[in-house]
C-alpha cells in the first residue's frame, strides 16, 4: 500500500515544477496536465509539444483540493497533514524543516539549531558576526558576467545570509533571516557601497540559493558603479542588520573578534 500511495502521489506532481499540482490545472490537447503558474510561462505541453487548451482539469482540482499527505518533515518531527494545494505552503514554513547549509560545497541539512551548532562549530572560518562595520568582500568581481556570492552571518543568536548576484549587468543583493518566519520582521538590513547605500526590511530565507538569486526583488545597484569602486577585482560592501525590537543593540551591535570578510563564492546559475 505505501508502494502505491507514493506511486499515485508521483501521478499528481506537476511535469514542469516537480511539485504537488497548484489549482489552476491546465491540460494540453493531448491530456496532459501542469499547473497554471507553469503553463503561463510555456507555449506548449512540454510533454508532446501540442498546444494547450482553455479547459482546466477539474476533476484533478477536486482530488488536490481534498486528498491529505503528510509533511515531508515526518521524520524530524512533524505530525501534521494537509491537502496538496497547502501542503507546500506548510512546508515551506514548517518549524520542522531542515536546513542547508550554507557554506560552499557543504551539503548537509540540520534542523534550525543543529545549523546554528554546525555553522559556528565546523565553519567558524566563514561565519561571520555581526559587528558595527561589518565587510563582506566579492572576489573575482568584474571577472565572470554572471557571478553569485554567498555570506552567512550571526547576529543575536539568529542566522542570516548575505547573497549577491550579477545579472543582466545588475548587482542584485539581499540579506535573508534563516530562521522561523515570525521572527523576520523583527529586523531590518542596510548595504552600502562607497557612499551609496540600500535599506530594507528583512526577507524569510524559505527557498533554495538558486531560486534566491533569480528573485526579481533583490536590491540591487548600477553593475558599472560597482566595478569603479572594487579595488583589484575585490568589491567591499558595508552590511549592518538591526533589531528593531531592541533599539541599544540596533544601534550599537555587539562586537566580535573575526574576520571582516568572506571569500565563499558560488559557481555561476547555469
């Protein structure tokens, strides 16, 4: 039984994302079914190359929109269950999911605090604190078109990650709050390059690296700008995260003795 149930589940997955069908499902002529989000990005079925119809698949909307599954988190603890048109959303902010880590080349996965145990014990090297005038440094910047650069960080006993990407001669950075969702907002982030700078209030870290770099709103800054201001192919950017819940430490973060930047680089989006 647990054989067929995983092989009808297989049958609900949408060809194109690989994940659970989202309602709108849209079916090709021939009969095959993907997503609506999907099939607005496809001229046509990536299956059979035949033109998609006008027809949604309500029967297939009725099965996802009643039929339960499990977290895929089960086995670290969650025991709760949900329909596949909410089962992604519930993972996505499931307090059970595990994390990857965050350092180059590293693959595993550890729970939120087992991450926090294994960035500070295995990778003290690349964690950086938080500090007042905290630097993180692109190598090899102006070198490759297309570049991403990962920097994990910890700041009041909470992780964070400072990614930047060059795409289509744009400079797109963010920094991310791994960590439980309702905790996010609590913080805020400032980057600064020379004497220009980006403010913005802090973004969940709920998807993978690439997915991150691909966001259309991502600060960013004028790529020609960026290359004038890096120094031997090295770009400095000043990154200061606030808690906004405690004014003190906002102001004047504790400080920390560790190196002021990161060389941690990310193979180019293929």
């Amino acid at each position: 039984m647990a054989t067929l149930t995983k092989e009808l589940l297989k049958e609900l997955e949408c060809p194109v994302c690989l994940e659970y069908f989202r309602q709108p499902i849209v079916l090709c002529t021939n009969g095959h079914n993907v997503c609506g989000k999907c099939k607005a990005q496809l001229e046509k079925c990536p299956l059979c190359r035949s033109a998609f119809m006008q027809t949604r698949n309500l029967a297939l909307e009725s099965v996802t929109g009643k039929l339960k599954v499990a977290c895929r988190n089960r086995k670290f603890g969650c025991n709760k269950a949900f329909t596949l048109v909410n089962i992604m959303e519930h993972e996505a902010k499931c307090q059970w999911r595990p994390y990857k880590c965050l350092v180059q080349n590293c693959t595993t996965e550890y729970l939120l605090n087992g991450l926090i145990k294994h960035l500070v014990t295995v990778h003290r090297k690349s964690l950086h604190r938080e500090t007042e005038n905290s630097i993180t440094s692109l190598t090899n910047f102006g070198k490759e078109t297309t570049s991403n650069w990962c920097r994990p960080i910890l700041f009041c006993d909470e992780v964070f990650v400072h990614v930047c990407t060059v795409r289509d001669s744009t400079l797109y950075t963010c920094v991310f709050h791994v960590g439980l969702e309702e905790k996010t907002p609590k913080f805020t982030y400032r980057v600064r390059i020379a004497n220009l700078e980006v403010i913005s209030a802090m973004r969940n870290y709920i998807i993978d690296f690439n997915q991150l770099t691909s966001c259309d709103n991502l600060e960013s800054f004028n790529y020609q700008f960026a290359l004038m201001c890096a120094e031997d192919n090295i770009l400095k950017m000043n990154v200061q995260i606030r808690d906004m819940g405690d004014s003190t430490r906002s102001l004047r973060p504790r400080q920390h003795n560790s190196p002021d930047h990161l060389d941690e680089k990310i193979p180019p989006l293929r």
